[in-house]
C-alpha cells in the first residue's frame, strides 16, 4: 500500500542497522498524521529532528509518555526554520510515533529528515511485513493496515489504541485469569467481559469502511436538498419537479467523527418511466444495504403510505426527519401513526439549515450508541469477532482460553 504523494519515495536500500520509518496514517489531507519509526536507530533519527518543550532525560524518550515540541529536522539546516509542532511518543524499546500535520507537505518534510538520518522510508505495505516478522500480534498487524485507511481524527485513535496492544492486553489479562482459576466458577465473568467487547464489532469494521447513511422517502420531501444540507455543499440537483433524482447519489462525509456515505435515493412512488422505475429498483437495494435510514419527510404533507413501505423494506434502524419545519409544524416528537415500531424524530428545514446540529447528533448516536473510552479494546477483523465468539459461547473454560489465546498469536510473516 503506496503513499507516493503523501511520503517521500521509498528507500531503494533498507537501513543497516534495520531502522525504519513509515506513514502510517491515510494519505491526503488532514488534521493528524503518524509516522512510525521502529528500528535499533529509532530514539536517535528523531531526537536528531526534535526539540523536546521539556528536557527529555538521557538520550531515549521515555516509554509511553507524551512530549511535546517542535520538528525543526537537522541541527546544520534549522537556520531560518520555524519548525512544525509535533507529539512524539515511545510506544516500545525500538518504535516511536511521531504525530505531525496531516498535510503531505508536512509528512513529508519529516520523513526526509528521518532518512537523512539514517532511517529508510518505507511505505505501510512493507512496515506491515516487518512488523510481523517481528513476531508482533495478528492484531497489531491488522490495526496497523487499517490505520492507514482511517479519514478521522476519532477513528484513527481508536485503530492507535489497538495498535499499541488494547485487544492484546485485554486478551491476555483475560486469560491469566482463566488459567490461574483453580475450578470454572470465573468462567461467566470472563465472558461477559468479552461479550461487552464484542458489541463494538460494528465499531471495529466501520473504523475504515463507511457507515452506509440512506435517506428515503417519496418524491419531493427534499432528501437532496437535505443531502447537501448535511455535506455542506451541493452534490445532489434539486429541482421542484417530482422524479429529479433517478440513481442512487452519495458522497462520503464525517459525523460526529464517524465515517459515513450518505446516499440521496430516488423517490419511490408508482411510475411508468422506465428510467425512474430503475431508480426505485435501485432505493430499494439501497435500503437492504444501508446501515440507517434516515426517513424523510414533508411536514406538510405528513406520514404517507410510502413511507410505511419504505418502513418495512428495511431492517437498518430508522430515525424519522421531519423536513421544511419552517413551513409546517411537526409532530412533537411523536412516531406517525401507523408506524409500529417508533423511531426517534427531528425537525429539520434543509433549506435554512435548522435542527441540522440535533439531526448529526442523533445520527452519531445511532451508529454508535455509545463510545469506547481511550485505550478501549476493539476488534477490528472478521477473524477477531469470530474468535471473541467462540471465546463467549464456549462451553469450558478451556476452550474459552484457546479462543483468547488465538488472538495475541503471532501474525504470519508472509502477510
């Protein structure tokens, strides 16, 4: 996996003494970038680079503790440098992580500073391939490869947390106990810790895939308008006539720190165009994959059958948008009659841009109820989720600690 336009060019030569530096965040813009650096030669390439704001004692970061300072890169070329402000942090004896700007510009500069001083630079493909053959676990491995893919802030800290050991820890703090119970009695504690970590499975494979965010409803209740609304920008066509939208229009977005793709539908409702009959064909499969619905509709006209079908076309949580609230007054907070299930409602104007604030909140909330804390295990993989399973269905305590065990194992060299 190649960052040519955000990293320098990789080095064509592997360091001698096996150093090596590495993008290990998306490229592109963006607020935070990390560059790791693991390697014997790892604590001098930076502090060649770094002007600690506080002293840092001897010549090694101290494990696990944050300094701040300045990237102002060898001391021979600082004259007339500014600097860049960077957190750098010591995650093991050999591996450092260095968090800078997100610009390429910025990564960049930094790892050419890196190679100069002695450092190869590699891209996330090759630091993947490394970091196994030093028998790092499948789950650093994994966090590594998707923490290259994350496009937020949040995401991207969560991907960290595993990165340096959050599910290892917790696997293994999890299975001492299970070997060091004289008799099974800790069995049920144990799983309903790890069933309590397997509820953020969803969390865990959205980090670098969108959540899929469908609006829905009949012709001319304004999804567009509330597309654009929520992107900030117009990437729907809005127009009065009924049927202007006719394929399935999406753009991916941030909400509430989440990585979400919105997808404007077609208006479903009875036609005999055949270009707009493909279009409520493809609603409809849009619905079966989306993973929240928003509902949309028009506060003047109200609940319609149509969106009772829609209702029942999809088994994604729905939440009920109460659009042009400035032209008609909405339910108080009531689910439309004839909606059995209920569903949490806002009143939006997509036009004037009110009660956007409370709809993202409410859409945050949906996709993820509630939010690990820093540091949180969360699983990232369909191997992960599958061997925390069988970890809370097995029937011994055994078998429960051979699933906990298969998580920390060491990753495949070849991957």
């Amino acid at each position: 996996m190649s960052h040519p336009d955000q990293s320098a060019e990789p080095s064509a030569r592997t360091a001698a003494d096996g150093t090596l530096a590495a993008p290990l965040t998306a490229a592109g813009r963006g607020a935070i970038a990390v560059i790791g650096v693991r390697g014997p030669a790892a604590h001098r390439a930076v502090l060649r680079n770094f002007a600690p704001a506080t002293p840092i004692p001897a010549d090694r970061f101290p494990l696990d503790a944050i300094r701040y300072g300045r990237w102002m890169g060898p001391a021979e070329e600082r004259e007339g440098r500014s600097g860049e402000s960077v957190v750098v942090v010591a995650t093991a004896d050999d591996a450092i992580e260095v968090h800078c700007h997100g610009g390429r510009a910025a990564v960049a500069a930094i790892l050419r500073d890196l190679a100069a001083a002695g450092a190869a630079t590699v891209d996330a493909e090759t630091w993947l391939a490394c970091t196994a053959a030093a028998h790092t676990s499948s789950v650093r491995v994994a966090a590594t490869r998707i923490l290259a893919q994350t496009s937020t802030e949040r995401t991207a800290a969560i991907a960290l947390d595993q990165l340096r050991g959050a599910v290892d820890r917790f696997a293994a703090t999890l299975a001492a106990q299970l070997r060091e119970a004289a008799a099974s009695g800790v069995l049920p504690e144990v799983q309903a810790r790890v069933a309590e970590v397997l509820g953020r499975a969803s969390l865990g494979a959205h980090l670098a895939e969108p959540w899929n965010v469908v609006l829905a409803g009949p012709p001319n209740v304004g999804k567009s308008s509330l597309l654009n609304a929520l992107l900030g920008y117009r990437r729907a066509i809005t127009f009065a006539s009924p049927g202007t939208t006719r394929d399935v229009v999406s753009a991916d977005a941030a909400i509430g720190g989440w990585p979400v793709r919105l997808s404007d539908t077609a208006g479903v409702r009875a036609t005999d165009a055949a270009l707009e009959a493909e279009g409520v064909r493809r609603t409809g499969t849009a619905l079966e994959k989306a993973d929240l619905v928003l509902l949309v509709i028009d506060s003047q006209s109200g609940w319609t059958a149509t969106h009772r079908e829609l209702r029942a076309r999809t088994s994604a949580p729905c939440l009920f948008v109460w659009n042009k609230a400035d032209l008609a007054e909405p339910p108080n907070g009531a689910a439309p009659a004839g909606d059995p299930q209920g569903a949490v409602s806002f009143a939006v104007s997509a036009t004037r841009g009110t009660g956007l604030v409370e709809l993202e909140r409410g859409i945050s909330r949906a996709l993820v109820p509630s939010a690990p804390e820093p540091g949180a295990p969360v699983p990232l993989t369909a191997e992960q989720r599958a061997a925390l399973r069988r970890a809370v269905e097995a029937p011994t305590a055994a078998e429960c600690l051979a699933a906990l065990e298969s998580l920390t194992a060491p990753a495949d060299p070849c991957l």
